[in-house]
C-alpha cells in the first residue's frame, strides 16, 4: 500500500484565489510526521511546513496551512492568495516513528500546480 | 539564509563509471540524506548519515553506493559503478535533528550513458 498518496496528479488556480492541494497516508504508528515540500521547475526542493502527529493544532506558515485531519489520515495543503510564482510541482511526504523510529521520509508522487494570471 | 548546496548541477558519466556527487551541509546540522528522483518519479530515500555512520538505508542504497563524511563540511556519495537507471536527480538533505526537517540542496542531474 503506498504511504503517501496524492490524487491530483495536476491543478489549476487563479492567481489571487486559495487552492487546496489532497494528501492522504497510511500508518500504523502513533507517532508521525508530515511534510509539505515544493519542487520549482528549476529543480530544488524547498521545505514548506510541517505538522506531527501530536500537534493539538494545524500548523500555518505564512501563507501556506495545513489542514490536518487525523482521524482520515489527510494532511492537505492550503495555499491562500495564490501567486504566479506558487507555479510548482508539491509533494507532501511522512516520516514515521518520530520518537525512536526512522528518519526518512517517503514522498507522494506529487501535484503539478499552476497558477494562472 | 544558509543553504544545502550541491556540485556538480549535472554530471555525465559513462556506464560501469565511478561518480562522486558533492554536498555541503548547513553548518550548525547533524543529520545528513541522501535522496533520489528518477525524472517524471517521486523522490525515494537512499541513505541517512549521523554521528559519521550510516544511520538507515533503503534497498536502494546497496553496495555500489557509499557515503563519507571526509571533512568537517562536505558529504559525499560515491557510486562505484554506474548503471543505466542510476541516472537521475541526486538530493543532499541536511537537518538539525532527526526530528526536525529536512532541508534540501538543489540537486545533482546524473545521466549515465
């Protein structure tokens, strides 16, 4: 079963307006991180937020939030106020066993934004 | 603002090749990653690295890899001998815990020919 599942192979907003991108993950571990990254078309990949297990609140930085809903193990990515340059590939990833357990993290296959003017 | 950074950006190599791809760490981190992209693919773990030893690696990361910590800045992976499907995007990630996250370098293209 695949751990990180990211539906919307691809979405279109328009600038000024908010976008919701879906990430759903499969773990059987109390204790887990969840991340959101952005991938450029020029390639790198830069860290947005993150939101674990026990957070008792959803985690916002600036204009990204994350809308963590424990119980149907989703941890979709609010992006408010598109902009041109949110134009990016996203991956949400998961990192397991937080306490004690391991540290990589297993990536989505990720959603291809595009912000329209 | 202090960054990951990767050398070379592109790497062309020969089959049966040894590669070595090159990161700098952020100063103050401890916890350092190897990551892959094979294009049009989500990025895969290969290796973590702590306390100068191989903390995890993935099914991937077998004998023909090797990281090495061989100063007090750079990171390394070394594959020994390159195959076709080794090519792809090679990510350096660095963190201050395990906990915490991961920053990313910008990546090393590899393309085996």
């Amino acid at each position: 079963a695949q751990k990180i599942t990211q539906t919307q192979p691809g979405m279109f907003v328009q600038e000024k307006e908010a976008v919701t991108l879906d990430c759903t993950y499969d773990t059987s571990d109390p204790s887990y991180g969840l991340f959101w990254y952005k991938q450029p078309s020029s390639g790198e990949m830069i860290f947005l937020i993150y939101q674990g297990s026990y957070d008792q609140q959803n985690a916002t930085e600036g204009r990204y939030s994350l809308n963590f809903q424990k119980a149907r193990k989703s941890a979709n990515l609010v992006i408010s106020a598109s902009q041109l340059g949110d134009s990016a590939m996203y991956f949400c990833a998961m990192r397991e066993g937080v306490r004690g357990g391991s540290e990589k993290l297993v990536f989505g296959k990720g959603t291809k934004l595009t912000v329209n003017p | 603002e202090p960054e990951v950074t990767q050398t070379p950006s592109h790497q062309v190599t020969q089959m049966g090749q040894e590669v070595i791809l090159r990161c700098v760490p952020i100063s103050n981190h401890l916890y350092f990653y190897w990551y892959r992209q094979i294009l049009g693919q989500k990025v895969e773990f290969l290796v973590s690295f702590y306390n100068n030893e191989i903390s995890e690696k993935s099914e991937i990361f077998d004998d023909q890899f090797s990281v090495e910590r061989p100063d007090g800045s750079n990171f390394t992976l070394k594959i020994r001998s390159t195959k076709l499907e080794d090519s792809a995007m090679y990510f350096c990630a660095s963190g201050t815990s395990r906990n915490n996250e991961q920053f990313f370098g910008p990546g090393t293209r590899l393309t085996v020919l």
